[in-house]
C-alpha cells in the first residue's frame, strides 16, 4: 500500500536509477525476470520499476473504456532506450542502444527506399512502354513519377496533420550479331514473318519436347513450388526470412548489368512513327498508356511504410530531400531498363509486339546469364513471399482469434488458401503485367491518391485553411486515381 501510495513522480532512487528523472536513459519501467532475458543472469531492473510495471498494467485494463483520460499519462509509459521485445516462445530482448543507435545517415535511408521500392514491377517496365509508344512511355514514366512522390510527400508530412495515427508491403527465336538470341514467344503478332523451319527444328528435337513437358511455366513450376514456399510459410516467425533481405539489391544490380549487357550486344533498333503502326514498330503514342500507368502505380508505391522508413532518418529536416532524391533514383532504374530493352529489341526481324510483361521471357532457357537473373529472383521471392505471408497471417489471425498463431492447424490452413491462389493464377493467367496493372491501379487509388489527398484536406478543413485551388487539386488528384483504375478495364 505504502509503495502504490507514492506520487508517481517522486524522487525515490534506487542504487543508480531514479525513476523521476526525465533522463530517458534513467527511466526504467518494466520487470522482466532474470531467467526470460536473453544472454543475462542479473536483474537490472529496480523494484520502482517492478511497481511502475504494474501501474502500467493497471491502465491498461482501465482503457477499454472510450474515456481517453483513462489512458496511461506519458510518464508511466516506458521510454524507448527501455523496451523489451517478447518474441512468441517467452524469451524476452532487451533493445540495446536505444533510439538513437538505430538512425540511419541519409544515404542508406536513400537506398533503403530504392531497395524497397524495386520489386518484380521493374521487369514490366518495358512492356508498358511498348503499350503506351516510345515517346507517351517516357513521359508518363517521368509525370507518374512527379505524380506519386508528392502523393508520398503528403503522406510523409501527415503526422504532423493527424494527431492519431494508426500503423497496420514454344517459341520463335532469332540470332543477333552472331551470338546473343531474342525469342517471341508469341509468333502470331507478326504474321507476315517466316517461322516454319525453325518451328520445324523444334518439333524434331525429343529431348527439347521431354524438358518443356516438365519444365512448364504454367503446367508444373507452379506445383514445384507449392513444395518449396507452403513448408516456409508455417514457420512461427519469419525474422528468418528478413536477414535475407539484401538479395533484392543484388538481384536488381544484377539486372541493370544484364540490360546493359545485352543492348550493347543488340544494339538499338529504333523507328519513329507517331500515330500509326508498322510491321516492325509500334506508334509513339497508343491508346493503352493507361496499361502503363497501373503498372507504374505499383512501381512507385511505398506510401504505406514510407513513415516508418523515414522515421530511422537521422536528420528528421532532410526527410523530403531525401524521399525526392530515393525518387529520382527509382525513376531513372525504371526509364533505364526499360528505354534499354525497348530500344535493343531486334525489330526487324522482330516485332516490337514482341515484347513480353516479363522481359526476361524474350530471352531463351538456355541463356546463362538470364537462367542466373532468374534464379536471383527466385531466391529473391523465396525470402519475401514468406515475409508477406507472415504479414498476412498476422492480420488475418489476430483479427478472428486475437492470435497471430492460433494453431497449426489454423495456419496451415490459410496458408494453403494464399498458395493455391497464387498457383490457381499462375496456372490459369499467368499474365505478369495485368496482375500488377489491376492490383497497382487497385491499390494506388485507395492508398497513393486518395487517403493521401482527403486526409490532407481535411487536416486543412479542421484548421481553416483549406482553399478552393488546393481542394481542386486533390480532387483532381483522386479522379486521376480514379481514372486510371477504370482504365485498366476499357483499354
């Protein structure tokens, strides 16, 4: 009674902690006992504390009311030089270092950004220029651009708006100069060309028929893979998977190389026709752009972990600069690639129509440099489909059982459901670049153009300073957003 008595505040010390300093590095709230704590035998944590631990479960039986005066008073809430990190197994980590040890230098939030942001979009990257023309590609590339990053810019500077924010990512082939080949998977589009004496080698060749029986895009890998992903996705926690994290750099490295590599070996073939199509090229400006710019939505979005990333920034001041210069560096990986496979594409004898959502499907099996690309990407996705996974289980589960793992069987279930989708899509639409068109255009309009857009508005609502030009805009704005879902579906 004594201790539950004292001010909460007050000036009792023991040893060599206080627990009314406003030191950070001083206040020490939670009890953890010895034996749950990783790597140390001695408790370090004062019995003030061990009572304020209890103050703080106190309030937090008492805010399941709607009464906010109920919630814990900012002195009772432990400081972040003092958290404890409980994993599902009971042991317990002490954060070392606290807050600031963990701030990053502006170039490693830079390339934290561009790492996150290149995912598998980049490889439909030049088949959305080859939708939209040469010329309308690159603009769009260079407004969507623009266009997403200030989107991201409100979303960044929203904290500073919202006072409570929530948190919840057989073919056709052709020789070039001898030695590198580009294939067309999809012969039809050009149906003036002369395919039947190499249609006619494949079709003698037993062993080539044996290998893509079993090494199908559509009829087996996608059942290899239920073997290799649904084991990974039953593991209780996924911090695995996350070391692994740095094989998306390498992966995307790797492929700026093979771009590079193989328009040197082509060389460019380029012919510019503004409004009508010809045989071996495609207009500069079509009708499909809006293909473009779903697929561009998803490539510049990381509206929803944007705070989080900027959070570790360790000059808070150059939060913008660095997300408009993280920007710029996404832009130019995504008109590099895809302006290079655009240009180096073989027309003539191929078609421009030739080129494939996933570009790397233009190149033979047998290229080793694109069978290493690809395999960089498996081993990509092998380390982030689990992270993904995992996510979902943990909102999915937390919200029906308030468990992020209720059972096994309950995982194994819905982890079943997630990969037989994913198999069900790649057997039946294995089209790599409506998939990210739809789900970029889905996405982008309810979380790149239009939350972005209403919570700034309204911020300047409830302060009185919203205007009819800048509501105009964000209006605008969400019909762009708008727009472009709607023109995922007509064009």
């Amino acid at each position: 009674m004594d201790e539950e008595s004292k001010p909460l505040l007050g000036s009792v010390r023991t040893g060599e902690y206080c627990t009314d300093s406003l030191d950070p590095r001083q206040r020490r709230p939670f009890h953890v006992e010895p034996r749950n704590i990783v790597d140390d035998v001695q408790e370090r944590v004062s019995a003030e504390a061990a009572v304020l631990s209890s103050r703080v479960h106190y309030y937090g039986r008492l805010t399941a009311s709607s009464d906010r005066l109920l919630a814990p008073p900012d002195h009772v809430i432990p400081s972040p030089e003092d958290i404890y990190i409980y994993s599902p197994l009971g042991t317990a980590f002490k954060v070392q270092g606290g807050d600031s040890a963990a701030k990053n230098p502006s170039i490693i939030t830079i390339f934290a950004i561009w790492n996150t942001m290149m995912g598998t979009s980049i490889l439909s990257i030049p088949w959305g220029i080859k939708q939209a023309g040469f010329t309308l590609g690159i603009i769009i590339i260079v407004l969507m651009g623009l266009l997403t990053l200030y989107c991201c810019y409100r979303v960044l500077k929203s904290t500073k708006s919202i006072h409570y924010v929530h948190n919840v990512s057989t073919s056709d082939a052709f020789g070039t100069n001898g030695t590198d080949r580009v294939i067309c998977p999809y012969p039809d589009v050009n149906p003036h060309g002369n395919h039947s004496s190499f249609l006619m080698h494949v079709s003698d060749n037993s062993t080539g028929h044996v290998f893509e029986h079993w090494w199908s895009k559509t009829n087996t890998i996608p059942f290899y893979l239920i073997v290799l992903l649904l084991p990974l996705l039953n593991f209780r926690s996924a911090s695995f998977f996350a070391r692994f994290t740095f094989l998306g750099t390498i992966s995307v490295l790797y492929l700026i190389f093979l771009v590079t590599y193989k328009s040197i070996r082509l060389g460019f073939h380029l012919e510019f026709h503004w409004f009508e199509s010809t045989k071996f090229f495609v207009p500069e400006f079509r009708s499909l752009f809006p293909q473009l710019s779903g697929v561009l939505t998803l490539a510049f979005f990381i509206h929803n972990c944007i705070i989080t990333l900027m959070k570790n920034n360790r000059h808070q001041e150059n939060n913008v600069r660095d997300l408009s210069l993280a920007y710029l560096l996404v832009g130019l990986t995504y008109l590099y690639v895809g302006v290079l496979i655009f240009a180096a594409f073989p027309s003539p004898p191929l078609s421009k129509e030739c080129i494939e959502p996933n570009f790397l499907d233009n190149f033979p099996s047998s290229d080793i440099l694109v069978f290493v690309a690809r395999t960089f990407l498996l081993f990509q996705m092998t380390t982030v489909y689990p992270l993904l996974g995992y996510l979902v289980r943990v909102q999915v589960m937390g919200q029906i059982f308030g468990n992020h793992y209720p059972g096994f069987l309950h995982v194994l279930f819905l982890n079943i459901l997630l990969v037989g989708t994913g198999v069900l899509m790649a057997k039946f639409y294995p089209n790599i670049g409506s998939i990210i068109r739809y789900s970029g255009a889905i996405c982008g309009l309810a979380l790149v153009f239009m939350l972005p857009s209403l919570v700034h508005m309204v911020s300047l609502k409830r302060n009185g300073e919203l205007r009819w030009p800048s509501a105009i805009f964000h209006s605008f704005l969400i019909l762009l957003g708008l727009a472009n879902l709607l023109g995922q579906f007509f064009m």
